[in-house]
C-alpha cells in the first residue's frame, strides 16, 4: 500500500471513531487510544500481519475496544468475521 494511501486511510479511520465518541458522548483512556493507534496501525501493514492480540485486565475496556475496531472497520467498507 502506497505510504498517502495508507495516511488516508488512517484519517479516515480517525474521523470515524471521533464521530462516533463525540456522538455516543464517549471518550478513550490514554491506553485505549494506543491501542486503537496501534490497531489501525497493524490493519494498515497488509504485508506483514498475522494476528493481533488485544490484551489486559479485567474491566479495562477490551471488549469494547474490539466492538470499536470492528464497528470501524465495517464503516470503511471491509468484512468482519
């Protein structure tokens, strides 16, 4: 993927999850948005990935960080199994 195809997506990417926490009244902890940085990041890098591991402690928000990437990623038009 060419490197401004790659910022584009990430922009957009950006916009849609800004969208949805202004509407939902929402907002990431410091670790949650680098997680959503590092996810984007990982989906971007369509040569090397493999399998990407959501970890931490009970009540710290993977379950929803997961429902946001999958909720992200169908917005901008990929399939989610």
């Amino acid at each position: 993927m060419n490197h401004l195809f790659a910022e584009s997506m990430a922009s957009l990417a950006e916009r849609i999850v800004q969208n949805l926490l202004e509407r939902e009244t929402l907002t990431l902890t410091a670790d949650q948005e680098n997680a959503l940085e590092e996810f984007f990041r990982f989906q971007d890098n369509r040569f090397t990935r493999s399998v990407y591991l959501l970890r931490g402690a009970a009540g710290t928000g993977k379950t929803f960080m997961i429902r946001l990437f999958t909720w992200t990623l169908l917005r901008m038009g990929y399939k989610v199994a």
